[in-house]
C-alpha cells in the first residue's frame, strides 16, 4: 500500500515562524512534524510515499531526500500553485490508482492502529474511509454523522440516499484517510484546485457511494497553531499521550 503526506500548505496560523520554512518542518518534541506521519506508515510497513509540495519545498525536499535515511521510497509532487487537497490527490493520481492508498495530513499527530483502521476499510468495502473523532467543536470545523454500522450518512450539509442504521454520533475529521482509486472517478480531470471534503465526499455520498467512518478515541492533536503544537509537546512530555510507534 502506498501513501500521501498532504505538506503544501503555507501554514499561515504558524507565522512568523513559517515565514522562513514550511510547516512540515516545524519541530514538535524535537521532531520535524512531518517525521511523525512519515514514521506511524513506517511502522506498519507502508513503505512508498508521495508529498506534495509547494511553500517552501525545496527545504522538505533537501531535509528528506529520497527517504532512504528513514527506511522510506519517497518521491515528491511539486505544486506550481496551491491546488487544496483534491487538487492535490488528483496530481498525484498516477502515483496512487494502481491500489488502496493512505492519505495524511502533516498537521494530525495521531496514536493510531493504521492495520485496525485498513482492515475497518476492507471488511466495508468503502471506496473512503475516514478517521474521525468525538469533538466539541465539530460543528465549527465541519462535521458529518457515522451511524452503527460506521457509514458515513451525512458528510457537512449532504445526506446520504439511505436510512442509517440506528443511532448516529457526529464527528469530525482527524485528517487520516484510506482512499480507493474509485474517489478519482468522482474528480473532475479539468479541475485544477478543489478540496476533498467540500466537494467530492458530498459528491459520493450523494452517489451512494461506500464512505465509511472509524470513529477514534485515542490521542490526536491538530498542530496548526503555536498553542496546538505546545499542547501536543506538553502531553508527550507528561507521558499523558505516548506514540507507540517511535
């Protein structure tokens, strides 16, 4: 199974410091944050991986090389402009559609059982399933609704053409993803920059298309923020979250 790490952004809620390099190389705990999802697809032995880069890329591209010093094959996906995370996994398409494929974000510092979520995502037959969490902030960073039988059935302001089955919980995105080369059929090939979840996840949900959820309770951080990466390094350092794959 191969990857992508999403690191093109400017990480503008990290300024100044991203004034002088990208966010993917900004240190939590004395890692560069790119080295977190870089060594979780390591550890259970996704060993070709795809970046897309563009603010400041080069400094990603000259820190990483071709992955060899972390046991990696890593190649890269240059972005003259930003394309969002769509744009993105569509200019990466001839990489990624020959199979099943993860995608992270560089910002989601994750204690996660990748080989529990990728079995969840076979066992459904999901063309997408994403990683999501209780928050009490949902809403205000867009949520969506799994039912019992953890398929997606609301995905922002779409529902889907089924009834769910039982209860629902709302949830919202960790930024881990596992994708079937089926999301590209639902891309348009003309379309330069577009995102994943405002426009083709409510595309297939409406289709009827398999989106399932794995809901997460474990530690997750969002590092776009000085206050976020801090919370993050004072959880690992008071042993209060651990990173079993380090």
């Amino acid at each position: 199974m191969k990857a992508m790490i999403l690191a093109a952004g400017q990480g503008t809620r990290l300024r100044p410091i991203t004034d002088s390099r990208p966010k993917a190389l900004v240190p939590v705990a004395g890692r560069p944050m790119i080295e977190y999802a870089l060594r979780l697809l390591r550890h259970y032995g996704v060993g070709e991986i795809i970046i897309n880069l563009h603010h400041f890329g080069a400094q990603i591209e000259a820190w990483l090389g071709d992955g060899q010093r972390l046991g990696l094959r890593i190649v890269y996906s240059r972005e003259t402009e930003l394309l969002d995370t769509g744009g993105g996994l569509l200019k990466a398409k001839p990489f990624l559609q020959d199979g099943s494929f993860i995608v992270i974000n560089t910002d989601a510092l994750i204690d996660l059982n990748l080989a529990e979520v990728i079995a969840f995502h076979q066992e459904r037959k999901a063309a997408a399933t994403l990683v999501l969490r209780p928050d009490e902030n949902a809403e205000r960073y867009g949520s969506m609704d799994v039912d019992e039988q953890g398929r997606i059935c609301r995905f922002l302001k779409t529902r889907a053409p089924f009834a769910p089955a039982g209860a629902t919980r709302t949830v919202m995105f960790t930024g881990v993803q596992v994708l079937e080369p089926a999301v590209f059929d639902f891309m348009n090939d003309a379309a330069r920059k577009f995102s994943t979840t405002r426009e083709t996840y409510p595309k297939m949900l409406a289709a009827g298309a398999p989106l399932a959820g794995f809901c997460f309770s474990g530690f997750w951080q969002d590092l776009g923020t000085p206050e976020r990466i801090r919370a993050a390094e004072a959880a690992l350092a008071s042993r209060r979250a651990a990173l079993h794959y380090l």
